[in-house]
C-alpha cells in the first residue's frame, strides 16, 4: 500500500537530529541534561504527531507526555529557542498570545 503524507502520525518512529542531541550533551550534564534530552525527545515526539505543522504546546500537555515539571518546560523551551532548536511564534502575556 502507498503511503501519502497523512500517514506519517501513524509510523513507530520520530526525527531526532545528532547534531542537536550532541550540543545538548556538550552544554548540559547530569539532571540537567537528562531534563533537555527529554525535553527534546518530547517536542519530536509531539511534532511526529502533527505530521510537521506547527504545534501549539501547552505546558501541560508536554509534562503529561514527559513527566517534566510544568515549571521547567517554559524555560527549557526559552533554552531550546536561544540554540535555535524550536522556533517559538508567540509568547504568552498576561493570559494573552502575542507574535513577536
């Protein structure tokens, strides 16, 4: 059976790029990169789920997949966006999304 672009959600698989697992093992150590390297895994997982279109995350929903603390994934995206890992579209102000 041929299979077209919608059928990506079902495969057993998600991309993970060396080159970013290796600047994440560079940077972080012990817990502290334990928690990135989750983090990461997470975010591809969920982005395979989407089949690449952008994803609207919660926090809530990332600490679900992850068992991260929801105080933690704020600022491991922040981390992630400074190494040009994830691209953050807006932020969220005073219970308002703005775009940058």
């Amino acid at each position: 059976m041929k299979k077209n672009k919608g059928d990506i959600k079902k495969q057993p698989f998600c991309w993970q790029e060396k080159h970013i697992l290796r600047l994440l093992q560079k940077t972080f150590k012990g817990t502290e990169l334990s928690r990135y390297l989750l983090l990461y895994q997470t975010l591809t997982y969920l982005h395979s789920d989407f089949n690449g279109e952008p994803i609207k995350y919660f926090t809530k929903t990332i600490s679900t997949y992850s068992g991260l603390s929801m105080r933690f994934i704020p600022e491991g995206i922040k981390v992630l966006h400074n190494f040009n890992i994830v691209n953050i579209k807006g932020i969220k102000e005073g219970g308002h999304f703005v775009t940058k």
